[in-house]
C-alpha cells in the first residue's frame, strides 16, 4: 500500500532551496503522478524515458508557429518538467538513485533546449531571420546553464558575518549580489522557463518570450561565470 500524498512528500521531495515554480507547481504536481507509479512496477528510469517521449513531440508542434500547435506543445513540455522531478521521487522512494539515472536526466534534458529551436522556427513569420540567432543563442544558453554550470557546479554558501561594524560594511556589497543572483537566477531557471513558455503560447506572445531569453541569457550567462569565479565554486550534490 502506497503511502498518503502527505506522507509521500516527505518520503520524496528534495530537502534542497528551489525556485518557487519548481516547489508550489511541478512537484506539487508531480508527486500525485509519483503515487500512481509507484503502483506499477516502473522504475525511476522509466519515468525519465516517458517524460523525454512526452516532450520531445513538443519541438515538432512549436515549429508549426500556429497557436493551438504551440499550445499542445507547451502542455506537452509541461509534462515534461513534471515527470522530469516524478523520475526522482520515484528513484527516492524506492531508494534506487544510480548514476545511470543522473545519466539519464542529463541527456533527456536536451529537450529543454531544442524547444526553443522549435520555437524559433515556430516564429519567423514575426520575426524573421532574428528568430533562429534568438533560437540559437537561447539553445546554447540553456545548455550551458544546465550542463556546465547547474549540473556541474553551484554558488558557495554564504560566510557567516562577524558582529563587528567594519566588516559587515566590507561585505556589504558581496551579500547585496548574493541576494541579487538568487533573486535573478530564479528568471533562467527550467521551472520558470518551461511556465513562461506555457503563458506565452496562451497570450499567444510566445515570441517575445523567445525574444527575451534569446537576449537576456547570453548576458547572464557571462555575469553568473565572472560572479561564480569571484565568489568560489563547490562540488554540487546529485540534483534527481
């Protein structure tokens, strides 16, 4: 018998800080699938094959550039994300974490970037040639982000500050840009960009969402190297 959803949230969720998208939405979400599954003899890695076979379809629809294609498309990534967390809350309750599962995660995340190739072709008859250099520096953001940086690597905890006057003044500025990278990097996360694309086909202003990322995550993408080379770097934990 499969514990209650309550009991299974604390069995399953990660005890890590997340972006609120990723706490309140998909793993909110994810854990109702997470008890079905758990009712059938799938393992965690079969959970990540479904959710790359659910949003793979997802760079085909946004291609079409038409809304209901991209609509279907985005609920489609959705899914996606949702059963991206679902695989982890499986290999945890069946306590089964494996390299292979990393693996894994890891490649099916492609289809996080190759969305946004679908997207740009999706939006060429708005914005033209434009649309493929948005699509391709959002694609190769994205990767980096998620290969290099996030995968790899993450920000340093916070030093404790001594009481003492001076030195709270010194680090001043240090704590004001640690606040700013949380409070910033919560924009790039995949949680909220899979949700941005979500909103985006409803308004049908899924171009301007390409627009943004295409702009804006090359540059912070530079800002968070420099920021993670000043502040120092750390093993990261595994992230199922």
């Amino acid at each position: 018998m499969v514990e209650s959803i309550k009991e299974l949230e604390k069995i399953c969720q990660k005890g890590h800080k997340e972006v609120w998208t990723a706490r309140y939405i998909y793993r909110k979400i994810a854990i109702y699938f997470t008890k079905l599954f758990l009712y059938t003899p799938i393992s965690a890695n079969g959970v990540s094959v479904l959710s790359f076979i659910s949003g793979l379809p997802s760079i085909l629809f946004f291609s079409f550039g038409d809304y209901y294609y991209s609509i279907l498309g985005s609920i489609l990534l959705f899914f996606w994300m949702v059963f991206d967390y679902s695989d982890g809350q499986v290999a945890r309750y069946r306590k089964n974490v494996s390299i292979k599962g990393e693996y894994l995660e890891t490649v099916f995340g492609v289809v996080q970037s190759l969305a946004f190739m679908g997207i740009s072709f999706g939006s060429y008859s708005r914005l033209g040639n434009l649309a493929f250099l948005l699509g391709f520096s959002t694609v190769i953001s994205v990767h980096y982000y998620r290969e290099l940086l996030w995968k790899k690597h993450f920000l340093t905890k916070s030093k404790r500050i001594k009481t003492s006057k001076s030195k709270i003044k010194k680090a001043g500025f240090d704590i004001l840009m640690r606040k700013f990278y949380y409070k910033v990097d919560f924009i790039f996360s995949a949680a909220t960009i899979v949700l941005a694309v979500l909103l985006g086909s409803l308004l049908n202003i899924l171009h301007l969402v390409l627009l943004f990322y295409g702009a804006a995550f090359p540059v912070y993408i530079l800002g968070i190297i420099v920021y993670r080379l000043h502040y120092g770097l750390e093993k990261s934990k595994t992230l199922i």
